[in-house]
C-alpha cells in the first residue's frame, strides 16, 4: 500500500453489544450499515464495532487519501475506544485491510474472519456491456421502489450486472442491495474509488506477507465470484498458517446476503472452535 501524510479522520462508527470486540470492516462500495448481516448475531456475545472507512458512508473526506490511511483511521478508533487486541471480521476490501492490520499490528489482532477477499484479489468478471449498466439502472431505480420485486428481478435482474454479485436471485437478496448496498454506493466517494484504484493499478499483491500471521483465519468464499475469485481466495488460505477454508457452491461476491443462516452457522461453529481468538 502506498503511504502518505497522514492526517487524522474521526470515523463514524456503529458499536453494539458488550463482551470481547470484533472489528468489522465493509467492502468497497459498502458502510457500516453493509455489516450488519454479522453483527445482528454477533453482538448478541460480543462487542461489535462496524465503522464507515474514510471516505464512505458518513465518514467522508475532502481530500484525497490512500489505502494506508485506512489502517491508521482503524488504529485510531481501537486506541480511542480503549481496544487493546480485537478479532477483525472484513468482507472484501474489509478483508484486505483485516489482513493488513494482522501483519502490521499483530499484537493488537486476535484472529481474523475473510469473507469473499484476497491477499491477491483476482477477478474474472466479463467485460461489461451498455446492456449490462442499462438493465441494472433499470433494475436498481424498480428494487429502491418495490425492494425484492419478483417481476423486476425476473425481468431485468437476472439480465442486469446482480447476476454477478449473486447467483440466488432472492427477493431477500435484493432487499438488503435496496436497504444497504445502492445507499453505500451513493455515499462511496470519489477519493475513496481512487485510492481503491491506485492500489490496484500499482498491482497490490501481499501473499508473500501472509506467512507472518499467526492468528487463525476462516476465509470464506462464493464458488462464483467474479470480483475476487474462490481461487484467489483459496490462494490467501493456503499461505495463511492458522486457516480454514470453506467454499459455498452456487454463491458469488455477496454470498452473505444469498445464504445469511449457512454463513452465521459456520462463523459462530469456528468462533466456538477458536476461543483463542475471542479472549
């Protein structure tokens, strides 16, 4: 990641229940609110803390940042919220930082939960056409007005870019796209898609970092995901010394929106497993 002068930002921060903390770091379009498909449960026995990054959701900038700036902002809040050592949960982009954190501040993270990420993000997602943004405007504006409309998703969803984000097509699917993803895109800056995409451009790859992480990892992937792909995934998992992998066939990107009950079942059955990590 590319450093800068950093300066300070106070992030807008959603903390909920009490117990051991657990960091929780949305992706890119995404915010705090994208996050609460975990920390509904997860706050029932932990402290859950899901901040909009810089330049997302209400955390928004006027300047221009880059990548390393975030894991600073995430130190900051840990420090102003008396936060010692934290499980860190990241779902994409939120993944790649949870992993940072690891590998930089290892004393302060306790073990890690990756959901659709890599230390190498791949995709294999086809080039787009004028048919693609047009149905997905189409199916977007309808699914705002009508969330999870059968006839909408029928009809212009399954044509539209959503086919890539999930292969169950699901009106509870498509409520949480109307309630959380299409507001988190709007909020999603301009400087926050440019550090994004200057990370990517200088060719951001950290698996010959992943060996120094020692806390145990689940790393959780769609079969069908063609933002990060499962193999890009399965790639982090195999260089991360303490992991477990577990892939969900006929899911994509937004699998924990596709298959919410099967993802909770297994984080809360390796959080039992892995005590370590939540003490």
């Amino acid at each position: 990641m590319t450093t800068s002068s950093y300066q300070s930002v106070s992030l807008a921060v959603e903390i909920k229940g009490q117990g051991f903390p657990i960091l929780c770091l949305h992706g890119h379009p995404g915010s705090s609110e994208c996050m609460g498909i975990f920390t509904h449960y997860l706050s029932n026995n932990f402290q859950t803390l899901s901040p909009d990054l810089r330049g997302y959701g209400r955390s928004q900038t006027k300047s221009a940042f880059v990548m390393d700036d975030h894991l600073q902002d995430l130190i900051q809040l840990l420090d102003q919220n008396q936060i010692s050592r934290c499980l860190v949960l990241g779902w994409s982009l939120g993944g790649i930082l949870a992993m940072e954190l690891a590998q930089r501040y290892p004393h302060r993270v306790s073990g890690l939960i990756l959901v659709a990420t890599a230390a190498y993000p791949r995709s294999n997602h086809p080039p787009i056409s004028w048919q693609d943004n047009l149905y997905t405007g189409i199916a977007g504006i309808l699914n705002w007005v009508r969330p999870g409309w059968r006839w909408n998703i029928n009809t212009f969803g399954q044509r539209s870019l959503f086919r890539y984000l999930m292969v169950h097509q699901t009106a509870p699917a498509y409520r949480y796209l109307a309630q959380y993803a299409l507001p988190a895109y709007l909020q999603t800056s301009r400087y926050a898609h440019e550090a994004l995409n200057q990370a990517l451009r200088a060719g951001y790859n950290q698996e010959g970092h992943l060996k120094t992480i020692n806390c145990p990892s689940l790393v959780l992937a769609g079969a069908q995901d063609r933002h990060i792909t499962a193999e890009s995934s399965l790639a982090t998992a195999k260089q991360l010394p303490h992991s477990q992998w577990i892939c969900y066939d006929e899911t994509a990107h937004l699998f924990p929106w596709e298959i919410p009950a099967i993802v909770q079942r297994d984080i809360q059955a390796w959080i039992r497993n892995h005590l370590n990590a939540t003490n």
